[in-house]
C-alpha cells in the first residue's frame, strides 16, 4: 500500500457545482487530470472496469489501486460522491443507464462488431442523457403555446432542418397549418409575416446557426413567439421565448454521429403527441379517421401492383 503525499486539487466544491446531468463515468473522467496521482490509479481501476469495480468493497478497491482506504474514500469525495457506500449506489446507477460514449471510442482496429456496439451504446447514452437533462416544465410551457398558435414555422438548416421537415409532417397532430420552408429567405419572410399567436420552432443543435437566429429574431419582431430545440444553452436560447435543451453526446471531429438529430426527433414527437392530447376527442378522433383511411388507401395501391403484376405475367 501506499500512501498519499502528492499535492492535489481534490475535494467536493467543484464536484457540487458539476452538471447534475453528468454521471459518475462522466465525473470521473473530468476530474481525473485534476486528481492526485494516487486517486488517479483509483480512478484507472474504475474506469477500466466499471463493471469490476461496483463489486469491490474499499479495501478491496484500494487493494486492487496500490493505495491506501484514506485514499479511496478522497477519490470518492473528489468526484462528488458522500463516501465509499454513496459512490458504489452512484456507479450502479451509471451502468443501469449504460456506459457513456467516452467508454466506447470508435478505434480504426474496431471489426465491425465492435462498431455496431459502440454505436449503439453510444446513441442509447445520449439519448438517456437527452432524457434525464430535458426540462419537464419548458417542455408543458412549449405544449400551451403551441395548443394556443394560429400556425407554426419550424425553420432550421442541415441536420437541423431535416428536423423542422419531420415536424411539419406532424401537422395533424399539431392541428394548426405548419410550414418549414428550406430557403432562407422563405423562413424570414414567413417569420416577419407572423402574428401574435404565432410561434417558430428554431432547431439548431448548436445554437449558434446565424440564419436560425436571425429568423427567430424576425419572429420575436413581428409578434410571435419562439420555441428554440438546442444541445446546450446558447445565443438561440436567449432569443427564444421558451427554449428546450435536448443534451447529447456529440463528437463531430472526424464522425458525423446522428444523436442531435435523433434527441430533436424525439423532442418534436413529445410535442406533437403533448398537443395531440389536450386537443379535444373530436380532433383525436379526426386523427384516426385520417390514419384509418389512409392505411386503408396503401393496401389499396398494393393491393393493385399486385393485380397488374399478375397480369403482366400472364
């Protein structure tokens, strides 16, 4: 065993003031450039085997990291955690959720196995985290002003606009006229035409996208109010009147990953089925009359190519 000497800048005040969001993988792996050397070798046998690791009791934890309990327990407190027993429940948790995206880093050496496991866990991750992070209440706020709009623009470009395309196919269940047009200046045209009960859905991950901010400013102008879809807080999260924040894990250094997308995707479903469902029984049941008949109609068409197959091969 050793012990601990080397000077460090652990302790639990910076890890109070810690994203709530974050998990404890995610702690540790901040922190772990700030830990003392011991802690360090702590956090290495932790990482390295988080699943290992939740089995450990300290001592045996310490065992395992050639350093002292003492040590284990200042590891525990420098990455937020009450004591040894508060850090397990912590780690049990983290792995319920799933391993977070800094444990399955894409490798040129990966078969595609490994690939796809990675990919999955990554996206499951961060759609978990857009989950946990997303405020309920910004969510209700977004519902009323939609329940009460005349119509909606969703504008959005890139990625982001593949979203607002999606939204506007929703427009049945939003029950109000929805436009997202792709051409910039289409959005702005349509954001100064806007009327106080209207409302723009401004869709940029980063919330940094000028033309997005200055077609929600156009819209904020003119009356109308701004519902912003971001990854973070950000300068389209100021413009807006109520901003939603759907958190991912997103690293497009070299990869194109789909989770923003896929977290605004889910954002707007919880929307449209939100809106659906204060809309009144007569609405609700004009929507399955709608689906009824059109699932109806596709069985129609195939049940038509089938037929003239038949008879082509006759």
């Amino acid at each position: 065993m050793t012990t601990d000497t080397a000077p460090g800048a652990s302790g639990t005040t910076a890890a109070r003031t810690e994203d709530s969001s974050d998990t404890l993988l995610e702690r540790i792996t901040r922190h772990l450039p700030s830990l003392r050397r011991s802690e360090q070798r702590v956090a290495a046998i932790v990482l390295d085997n988080p699943v290992g690791a939740v089995q450990f009791t300290m001592a045996g934890l310490a065992e395992a990291a050639e350093v002292s309990e003492p040590t284990v327990m200042r590891f525990c407190a420098s990455v937020g955690c009450e004591g040894f027993q508060d850090f397990r429940i912590q780690l049990a948790q983290t792995l319920a959720l799933g391993l977070p995206v800094t444990h399955s880093s894409i490798t040129p050496d990966d078969s595609s196995a490994d690939l796809s496991e990675k990919i999955f866990d990554h996206t499951i991750s961060s759609l978990d985290r857009a989950r946990r992070t997303l405020d309920a209440a910004a969510v209700e706020d977004a519902i009323a002003l939609i329940l009460d709009a005349s119509d909606i623009l969703f504008v959005g470009f890139g990625a982001s606009g593949i979203i607002a395309q999606d939204a506007q196919q929703k427009f049945p269940l939003f029950g109000v006229p929805c436009q997202a047009p792709e051409d910039f200046h289409q959005q702005f045209i349509a954001a100064t035409m806007s009327g106080p009960r209207s409302v723009t859905v401004a869709i940029s991950n980063t919330g940094h996208t000028e033309q997005t901010m200055i077609v929600a400013e156009a819209a904020r102008k003119a009356g109308a109010s701004v519902i912003s879809i971001t990854g973070r807080q950000s300068p389209l999260s100021e413009i807006a009147t109520v901003p939603l924040i759907a958190r991912t894990f997103e690293d497009t250094d070299v990869y194109t990953p789909s989770t923003s997308r896929l977290a605004g995707l889910v954002v707007i479903d919880i929307l449209a089925t939100g809106v659906a469902l204060r809309r009144s029984p007569e609405h609700t049941a004009a929507i399955r009359r709608m689906k009824s008949e059109l699932a109806s109609m596709r069985h129609r068409d195939a049940d038509d190519e089938q037929a003239a197959g038949g008879e082509q091969a006759s």
